[in-house]
C-alpha cells in the first residue's frame, strides 16, 4: 500500500516536473537548432586537425588577439612607469 502510494506521488511530481520544463505528457521540445546543421557542424568541427581552441572563425579573435592586446598594452604600461620613474615625472610632493 505505502509503495503504491509512493509510486502515484512520484508520478505526479514527475509530470509536474515535465510541465514546468515545458515538456507535456510525451512530447519532446523542439530543438533550438536544426538537425540538418547540427550535423553539418559536427561533421565540420571533427574534420578539422587544429587545436579544439582555434576551430572556429572567431575563436582566433578571442584566442589569440585579445591576449596579444593585454599583453601589449601591459608591456606599454609598464614601459611607461619605468621611464616616468627614471626621470622623476609625476610625483606627488
């Protein structure tokens, strides 16, 4: 009797569940992204013999072009701080 009771409770917090997920009584979601490119991708992505960081398009931009710039900008800065210091420009009195 209590595992009757256990399993009805169970099934209904499961469907609950479902419903607010958006999922109801056995149908699926609809994908977010065909299957036709998802594939296409796939096939794309497993193909290419580069580091997995550099398979993509923009991945160069944020893999190699936005470090490079911190290190410059850090280097400039840096740089600057030395030469200020050496001459003695912008201290506080």
């Amino acid at each position: 009797m209590a595992q009757k009771k256990a399993q009805k409770e169970l099934k209904i917090h499961s469907l609950k569940r479902k419903d607010a997920v958006g999922m109801s009584c056995g149908m699926s979601e609809t994908p977010f992204y065909p299957r036709e490119k998802l594939v296409e991708k796939q096939k794309y992505y497993q193909s290419v013999r580069k580091y997995t960081h550099l398979k993509g398009p923009v991945d160069k931009i944020t893999s190699v072009a936005i470090p490079l710039a911190l290190a410059t900008t850090a280097i400039f800065m840096i740089g600057r701080g030395i030469y200020n210091m050496s001459h003695g420009i912008g201290k506080k009195e």
